[in-house]
C-alpha cells in the first residue's frame, strides 16, 4: 500500500491521477497547507522540501513529481503508463516532465511564491506580473514543439499526459486562455473525460470542501 500526501489543487494532483489510473493500492494523506502542515516535524520527516507531493512506499519515500511519476509508471507495467521497453521514449517522456517541474511550475509559482527567489517588493511585483506571459510562453513551447498528440508522447497514454493535464488545469488562475493552445486544450477537455482523473477531481474537491 502506497501513501501519497497531497494538497488539492497542487501538483501532487498529477501523482494523485496516475495512481488512480495504475490499479495500485494507495492511500491519500491531505497536508493542509492553510494550517500549515507541510511545515509540521511529521511531514518534514518525509518531504524536507515542506512541498506536495510525497509518495511513501515500502523502500522509502519519493518527492518530486518527475521521479514518482515515473515510479508509479514502472510499478505498474500492465496499466502501460510509460513506454519502458524504449530508453529513448521513456528519456522523452522524462525529459517533458522535467520540462514542466523546471520550467512550467516554476513560472507559476512566480507569482505566488516570489519569496523564494527575491525579497523587495518591486521585485516581487514584476515577477508576479510577468507570469501570464511566461507560462503563455511555455506553453507555447508544448503546444509547438514538445507535444506530439492526441497525447504527449503520441498514440499512448503515459504519465505525462497526468502532469500536463494539472499544469493546463492552472493556467485560467494563470490569467492565460487555454484555447490559445488548441492541442492542449482538447488535451485538457479529453483527460476531464478519463473515469480515473474525474476520480480524482471528485476526491480532491471533496478534500478541499472538508
């Protein structure tokens, strides 16, 4: 049995949703950011981070999304959620999710999350205005160059396509029209369709509602 600490509305989501796909035991833990419990000795002990997600296992625990997803992918090779008998694909599909941890959320959380790089206000200010226009241009890069369609890495589902769909489902917060990326957009639209993913939106809104 896993157990996977996620914060709703995070990017844990995207681990949330692979594992609802995989056919894994797993168990969810919320750590309630509005208490402040990434910040807990408890949580600590697994994601010394204080950050979402954090997936427990039987070896240990993993934090950072490219590398659990990627863990949950390899665990559970019959729900075919990563290319593993091609090197090549499955560096593919690294190399995009790396793209979104560094790249893409990192963009995001400029704005609310410009402690972490700078402390003036005025620096503050033009890192958080300038968000839309850097996620608009990540995206941009996804929607030309990195996505293969009808999923990131072409004809197969991977666990790609789990973080694409939580970093899409942020860019109306964003203040970026997700229909100026056309691919991404029936991307996003198809995943709402998955039975696993609408798990997980319900079991996630429900943890935000408690």
């Amino acid at each position: 049995m896993f157990t996977l600490f996620f914060s709703p509305n995070a990017c844990s989501l995207a681990s949330h949703i692979a594992l609802a796909e995989s056919g894994l035991p797993y168990q969810l833990r919320r750590v309630n950011f509005a208490k402040d419990e990434q910040r807990s000795p408890d949580y600590l002990k697994h994601n010394p981070n204080g950050r979402v997600p954090a997936l427990v296992t039987d070896k240990g625990t993993l934090i950072e999304s490219p590398a659990i997803l990627a863990f949950i992918a390899q665990a559970a090779p019959e729900a075919k959620l990563a290319p593993l008998d091609d090197a090549f694909e499955f560096a593919r599909m690294q190399g995009f999710n790396s793209y979104i941890a560094s790249t893409v959320h990192v963009a995001y959380a400029h704005k609310r999350r410009g402690y972490r790089w700078a402390e003036k206000p005025e620096s503050l200010e033009d890192m958080a205005a300038k968000m839309p226009r850097n996620m608009g241009d990540s995206f941009a890069v996804i929607e030309n160059d990195l996505f293969e369609g009808p999923y990131v890495l072409g004809e197969n589902y991977s666990v790609a396509d789990c973080y694409l769909f939580t970093m899409a489902d942020w860019l109306g917060g964003a203040g970026v029209d997700i229909n100026a990326f056309p691919k991404v957009a029936e991307h996003y639209r198809r995943l709402r369709q998955r039975p696993a993913v609408q798990r997980a939106l319900e079991t996630e809104k429900e943890a935000a509602a408690a």
